[in-house]
C-alpha cells in the first residue's frame, strides 16, 4: 500500500498484481515486483507520479510469456507506434504487446503508462520522466546482478539519463561486437541520451 495514493488508486494496483500472477511465471512475477518497488523509489527521488510509475513498473513484462506469434498478433491488432524494423526483431515484442494488452484487457489509456510499457526493451529518444524511471527501474531492480549494479543503482539517484546512456552504450557495443543489427530505436536512444548526458556535463563544468 502506497501512502501518497488513494484507496482506490492503491485497489487498482492491487487487481493489476493478482492479474498478472497468473499470466506469468513466480519468477517473471518477482521481478515484476521488484521493478514495482524500483519504480516507486526513484519516483520519490525524482519527483515522478507515483501511480503512473508504479503501474507501468508493474505491467512492463506482462506480455514477456506469451507465445511470439500471440505477441505480434496483439501488436498488429492496436494502434501502437511499432515500426517495420521492430517487428523484425522478436525480443521488442513483448513491449509492444505489453502496451496493447494493458490497453484492451486493463482498459488503461494513459499514454505515459502504455509508453513506458511500450519502450521499456530499447528506449527511445526524449522519454519523459515516467517512461525512463520504468526503463532504469528494470535494469537495476533487485535481481539484476551484474557486476556494476550497486553503482548504478547510486547514479540512478542522480541522473535517470547517465544510466540510460550507460545502459545502451553498452548494448550497442556489445551487438557490434558479435556483428549484430542495431535497431534504429536503440540508435536513437542512444543518440538522445549520449547528448543529454554531455549537455548535463557541460552545464555543470560551467
Ligand atoms: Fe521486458
Ligand atoms: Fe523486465
């Protein structure tokens, strides 16, 4: 139960986590908690809307077990901004069918909520601050235990960008290395943020 929402904003929540235990894995269904929990904090650090963080957190992966055909059925069916070149790539899938599912079946229309589902997986240029609290929230939550996450969860106290930045420089370094395609949404996510981050930079050295 979060204080800062109403009862029946905290009911609402409460019928999205009984939702989702039984479309995933225990598993997929922690983790779904842990970025909750993320969420919730850098939410409070960064002055975020705290239902609108905590939801999306929430329902990031709940089309993740889906099977891949179902997936790309629900993309098509919906008015989601899904391009070609996303379509090729079968691990962006479960965003967009995220956002389509929570729209159709939770009868949620918040476009801050259904985006931070929808760019979760590769980001995107110029997300606002409730997409990129769900973006860094699912690469740091508890669970994630690469070498580095205790560091980057501090600089998410900081600057949600730096984390970002990091987060995709490393993926676009690693796909180039094993010769792999970058998608255009990755490169631009990158782009975006490799600028912010040196406007930031500049900013404060001045
Ligand atoms: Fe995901
Ligand atoms: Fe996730």
């Amino acid at each position: 139960m979060y204080l800062e929402l109403t009862d029946g904003e905290n009911e609402r929540v409460n019928s999205y986590r009984e939702a989702i235990s039984r479309l995933m894995s225990a598993e997929r269904y922690q983790h779904s908690l842990a970025v909750e929990e993320q969420a919730y904090m850098l939410a409070q650090v960064h002055g975020g809307d705290i239902t609108k963080s905590v939801t999306a957190a929430l329902l990031h992966d709940v089309a993740k077990e889906m099977e891949p055909e179902k997936q790309l059925a629900l993309i098509g069916k919906h008015n989601v901004s899904f391009a070609e070149s996303e379509k090729k790539e079968e691990k962006l899938w479960h965003a967009g069918a995220g956002a389509v599912y929570v729209q159709r079946c939770l009868g949620i229309k918040d476009k801050e909520i259904v985006g931070a589902i929808l760019h979760h997986t590769s980001g995107c240029a110029n997300m606002n601050l409730t997409e990129k609290i769900v973006f860094v929230a699912d690469k740091i939550s508890k669970g994630r235990d690469f070498e580095t996450v205790g560091e980057e969860r501090k600089r998410a106290e900081n600057s949600l960008e730096d984390v970002i930045f990091k987060y995709v420089k490393n993926m676009v370094s690693s796909l180039t290395e094993r010769n792999m395609h970058i998608s255009q949404k990755t490169l631009e996510t990158y782009n975006c943020y490799r600028d912010s981050t040196k406007m930031q930079k500049i900013s404060i050295a001045s």
